[in-house]
C-alpha cells in the first residue's frame, strides 16, 4: 500500500529523498547561460507535481529517495525499476542477494552503502506508519515563513527546520538525510518556496502566496 496522501497542494516529496533535485540557485546558473532563467523559474522542473506521485519513501531523496542515491534525470527510469517504483513495502524486504544483485546493475550508483541505506529507509518508512506516516511527518517542519530571495546568491541552503527534519529522521532510523538534503526536499515539495519574489514561477506550489 502507498502513503496516504492528505488533501494538501505539495509537490513530491518522494522524489526528494530518493534524488533531491537541485536547488533553484544551482539550476538558474545553469539557465543564465541559456535563457536569461527562463529555464529556472518558468521551465518544467518548477512545475508542481501530483499528489498522487508523494508515495514511496518520499522515496528514499528521488526527494524521500529518502536519499540515498543521486542521479542524473537520465538515471531516474533507472532508478525506479531497480527500487520497484520507490515502494517502500517491496524495498523494504530487499536482502543481501538483492544488494548485490543492485551493485551489478550499470544503471544507478552502486554505491553499497547508499543502496543499503535506501533499504534502510524504506523500512523506517514502514515503521513512522505508526507516527501518520512521512508526508505527514515531513510536512510537520513547515516553517512559519518561506525565505523572500531577490536574487539568486539570497536562496538558502539549510534552515533550523531543515536541521530539525534531519535529526528527527535521523532519530527514528533513517539515513542519508543530512539538513542539505533536507533543505532541498523542502524545496521540492513546497514546503519552502524559494523563486525569485517577483517570478512568475513564485507561489506556484499553493502553499504559500507570491
């Protein structure tokens, strides 16, 4: 079965914590040397996402990748059919044999310990079930405020929330989950909106007013 989803505009988490995508400031100085960043705040990656994407372990950083693994958009398909569409429940029972059976696939990092560390979080995933589940958990840091960047070299990169998320999933079992990585899960999933105030892309997500 997947996360229950609560009726609230997001983008998806479980991409973030299976592979993080890059920050906003990253990607507008890839995009300044295109299309002015256009790419950035009016492109396809600033676009919110379904709801009904958000299962999985917020998959472990593909956002809840809860990260472990990183990868190009190339890798994603990749990642997907290795980690069984990020579902939890079937990571979650990934044994020795199936480690090894991921350090040979040429498709993803093989990396033993974040692959490891991916099994690792899918289980911790089951088990905050108990807790009403990591969307709900994740979304429980919601700061009062979202940052106001003017330009690109304002966007944050940790925050006390994203510390706070860090050592409370740290807590509770899972790994690869530094306040980076939670920072830019934040971003990915609306918790934190940091467009450029005056974009067209600012308050896209719902959650918070351009």
């Amino acid at each position: 079965a997947r996360l229950a989803l609560p009726e609230r505009p997001r983008r998806s988490p479980s991409a973030a914590l299976w592979h993080p995508r890059p920050t906003p400031a990253a990607k507008a100085a890839r995009a300044d040397a295109t299309d002015g960043g256009r790419g950035v705040e009016g492109g396809r990656t600033g676009r919110p996402r379904s709801r009904h994407q958000l299962h999985g372990a917020l998959r472990p950083r593909r956002r809840t990748r809860l990260p472990a693994l990183r990868g190009g958009g190339g890798r994603r398909p990749a990642f997907r059919a290795a980690f069984a569409g990020f579902d939890p429940d079937v990571v979650a029972t990934y044994t020795d044999d199936d480690v090894e059976r991921l350090l040979g696939d040429a498709g993803i990092i093989r990396h033993r310990g974040k692959i490891r560390a991916t099994i690792t979080n899918a289980r911790a995933t089951i088990t905050l079930r108990e807790e009403g589940g990591l969307v709900d958990f994740v979304w429980g840091f919601q700061p009062a405020d979202t940052p106001r960047p003017a330009d690109h070299s304002e966007v944050p990169t940790v925050s006390d929330e994203s510390k706070a998320l860090s050592k409370a999933l740290r807590k509770r079992g899972f790994a690869f989950v530094g306040p980076t990585t939670m920072y830019a899960l934040m971003e990915a999933v609306g918790i934190i909106d940091t467009h450029l105030v005056g974009s067209h892309r600012r308050g896209s997500s719902g959650v918070w007013p351009a």
